[in-house]
C-alpha cells in the first residue's frame, strides 16, 4: 500500500475573480491501491467572484482498496460573491475504497456566498465504499440560497456502499438565505446500500426573514430499491427571540421519497420556536408492493411555534412540552397504512411536561373539532390536533402521561 505524503497547502485568492482549485493528493494512482496523506488545506477569499475547489486526497475515482486521508480543510470567506466546492476525499468511490475522516469548516457567512460541501465525494459512491466520519461545519451568509452539505456523497450511493457516521453544524445567521443538509447523500440511496448514524444541527439567527433549512438524514432526494436509512438525530435551533420565516423548516428524517423497500432507520427530530415540518421517514411513499417499505421507530418534537409532525411507518412517539404551539399530526397510527402493511403501529403522545394527574385529567381535555378531528387542549396556547382520528378512539395507552 502506497502511502502519500502529509501537506500543508494555504492558498490566497487576493485577485477579482480569482479561481483556484486546490488538490492534498494530486495525481493519486488509480491503478494500485494508495492511502491518501494527512492534509491540512486552508484556502483564504479576499476578493469578489473568486472561486474555490478543494479536494482533501483527489478529483479522481478511489479504486480498489484505495484510502482518503484524513484532512483538514478550510474555506475563510472575507468578500461576499464566491463560491466554494470542498469534498473530503474524492470525485467518486467504487470497489471496498474508503473515505478518510474529514474536518471541513466552510462558514460561508458573507453575502451571496454559495458552498457545496461533501465529507467524502463530491459525486457517486457504488460497489462497496465506505464514507468516513466527517465534521462539517457550515454557515450561510445573506441573499446565499444554494448552500449544501452532505457527510458522504454530493451524488447517489448505490450497491453496498455504506456512508460513515458524519456531524453537520449549520449556521443560517441571516435574513435571506437556505441551507440543504443531509447526512449520506444529496442523490438517491439506491440498491442495498446504507445510511450512516449522522447527528445534523441547523441554527436559526434571531431575525431571519426569509430563510431555509432543510435536514436529511439519509438522502436530500430518495430512499429507493432495498437502501436502508441510518439512526440520525436532527435538531433545529434559533438563537434568537424574533423568528419569523417564510420557508418552513423542515427535517426528514431518512428522505423526502421512499420507494421500493426501502426501510428508514430510528431518528430523533426536534424542531424550534418556528413552525416546522417533521418527517421521521418520509413526505412521500411508492412501495413495490403493499406493505414493502418498513418506517423506523423515530421520536418526534416539534419544539415551539405551530408544527405538522408525521411519523410514517412503525411507532413513533410525538413529544410535546410545555409550549409546543398547535400542532398537528397528520398519521397518527396512520403511517403503515399509507404504505399497504396491514402491521399494527403504535405510536405515543409524551405530555409528560404538562403534568397532568391522570388519563382522566388528559381526557376531559380531548374533543372533536369541526372536521371529527381529535383536538387535545394541552393549555391556553397549546394544542394538538390528530388528522383523521375521533377523540372517542384515544385511550389512556396512547399516552405518556
Ligand atoms: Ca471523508
Ligand atoms: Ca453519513
Ligand atoms: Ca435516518
Ligand atoms: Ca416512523
């Protein structure tokens, strides 16, 4: 095994329109299998429209049982209209190659900035690869509406591979912007290929407008063919009183679409004081077959503000604390039937924050609204509402109390 050298390369972009592309490993060999070097990359922007690419080993594909290195990259960002591309290892990983373990800060907080960062591959990962355990660490600057972070691959992943067990802390500190987050892939999951355990957090500045974030815990597009979601943990945060935005947040905790027999993975989803949408698997199902698509058991908490929580398939437990705004949740009990299984779920509702003495407390508190929907008057300013559920169906073993 061929080991490659341990860099350290700082690059200046000190010209208008300045673009560079920067490489821990160049000429990596493809033909044998190689261990890429250690990097350290630090790329410093000072000027408008300069441009950056950053690969931590090279913008080639690692064969065999080729290795990434573990590298340190950094963008620092001083202007305002730049871009930025910095992948952890490679372009593409086939064969049983592995990514490195990566460090990638890229806090993109000046004005229409836009960053795609990628733990291990900027493009596809097949055959048998494995992703690293990477930490990114992003931030969005004004009017930045294309910023995007994945902990393995910028395209899909198929075959067996596996995406490493990647953390993403995202800061969206401004009145206008977006930030995309998933913790695999921002393609399709296809195949038998698997999700990483991924931990994403997205921060809220306290005056944001009109701004985004959107998490993933798996893929930012489809969980398809047999793929399998990891256990992730999603977690908005505000650091201030005045959110107002006009994008719901929203968190999925394995992928917008699952299909085929895809199975999500257990997620925690906790949401903040705006009005967020949670999916513990999916928004949207085409099973190959009726029942094919297995939900995880996720744990839902939309936090504060009016949320729509959904938990998909299996039994999810819905958190609720003292504030939590009007929730709603759309399928309660509901999540395997919207996939053809005929299998019982049973999910919880934990109002455990609210202290009430008993079922019989809880219950004087539940009624049908117009719509026959079961509304629970948790407070004054705190309620949840259960699509397509009679209040004369819940029982005190719906509950944690
Ligand atoms: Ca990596
Ligand atoms: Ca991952
Ligand atoms: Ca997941
Ligand atoms: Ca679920």
């Amino acid at each position: 095994m061929q080991h490659l050298p341990n860099d350290t390369i700082d690059v200046l972009l000190d010209q208008f329109g300045q673009i560079e592309s920067v490489i821990g490993d160049p000429n990596f060999p493809t033909a044998m299998d190689a261990w890429g070097g250690n990097d350290t990359v630090t790329a410093t922007i000072g000027q408008p429209e300069a441009e950056v690419t950053i690969f931590g080993d090279d913008n080639t594909t690692l064969h065999g049982l080729s290795r990434g290195g573990n590298d340190t990259l950094t963008v620092n960002f001083n202007y305002g209209w730049n871009e930025a591309l910095v992948v952890g290892d490679a372009q593409a990983m086939i064969d049983d190659a592995r990514g490195g373990n990566d460090t990638i800060n890229v806090e993109a907080d000046s004005l229409y900035t836009n960053v795609h960062a990628f733990g291990d591959v900027a493009g596809d990962m097949s055959g048998n690869a494995r992703g690293g355990s990477d930490t990114i660490t992003g931030a969005v600057g004004w009017r930045s509406y294309d910023n995007v972070y994945a902990g393995d691959a910028g395209g899909s992943m198929s075959g067996t591979a596996q995406g490493g067990n990647d953390t993403l802390e995202i800061g969206v500190n401004t009145r206008e912007g977006s930030a995309n987050a998933s913790g695999d892939a921002i393609g399709s999951i296809g195949g038998d290929a698997h999700g990483g355990n991924d931990n994403i957090t997205i921060t809220f500045g306290g005056d944001i407008v009109m701004t985004g974030g959107f998490a993933y815990g798996d893929s930012a597009t489809s969980l398809t063919d047999n793929a399998q979601g990891g256990d992730d943990i999603l977690t908005l945060k505000a650091d201030g009183p005045d959110t107002l935005q006009l994008t719901h947040p929203t968190l999925y905790g394995d992928a917008p679409t699952m299909s085929g027999n895809a199975q999500g993975g257990n997620d925690i989803l906790t949401g903040t004081v705006t009005s967020d949408f949670l999916y513990g698997d999916a928004k949207v199902y085409a099973p190959a077959a009726p029942g094919s698509i297995t939900g995880g058991r996720d744990i839902l908490d939309g936090g504060g503000g009016d949320d729509q929580l959904s938990g998909g398939g299996n039994s999810d437990t819905f958190v609720f604390n003292a504030g939590s705004g009007n929730d709603l949740i759309t399928d309660f009990d509901q999540g395997n039937t919207a996939v053809g299984s005929t299998m019982t779920e049973h999910d919880l509702i934990d109002v455990q924050d609210y202290g009430f003495a008993d079922w019989t407390a809880l219950s004087s508190l539940i009624s049908d609204n117009a719509a026959g929907d079961a509304v629970i008057h948790l407070s004054a300013s705190d309620t949840i509402t259960l699509d397509g559920v009679q209040a004369a169906n819940l029982h005190a073993t719906d509950f944690l109390i």
